[in-house]
C-alpha cells in the first residue's frame, strides 16, 4: 500500500480507526519482511515457504484495507 501519496479518506482512517490503523501497520510489517527475504541469495525452504504465506496475508490485509475505505467513502 502506497502511504507516500495524499489520501483523505486513509488519512481520516488512519487518525480515528484503530482497526484501520492495525492492519495498515501489519501491512507495513509483512512489506518490510518481504523485502529482507527477497535480499536472501539463497533462502531456506522455510524462507521461501514464510515468502509465500506472506504474500498470501499481506493481500488479504490489503482487501481488507480497501474495503474498510469503501465503506468510509460511502457511509461519509
């Protein structure tokens, strides 16, 4: 998830919902780990299996993000 580009609606999230909050940051989180695995040369089959479970949750997160700020920009 780009957080480098203006947003009203992830910015208003982002300052009065927890939730939202959260997952933004797990999202950041598993960006972050992915990063350093990808660097790996030769990752271990554990690496390379926590790789693909990751990409897995971090797209699930970023379903979730988007639909929370669906639901935002049609409630407001």
């Amino acid at each position: 998830m780009d957080l480098s580009t203006n947003d009203p609606v992830r910015d208003e999230l982002l300052k009065t919902n927890p939730a939202f909050r959260d997952l933004v940051h797990q999202h950041q989180n598993f960006e972050n780990r992915l990063s350093e695995l990808a660097h790996l040369t030769y990752p271990s089959d554990d690496e390379q299996l926590e790789e693909v479970t990751l990409k897995k949750k971090k797209l699930l997160i970023k379903d979730e993000i988007y639909s929370m700020l669906q639901q935002h920009s049609v409630s407001h």
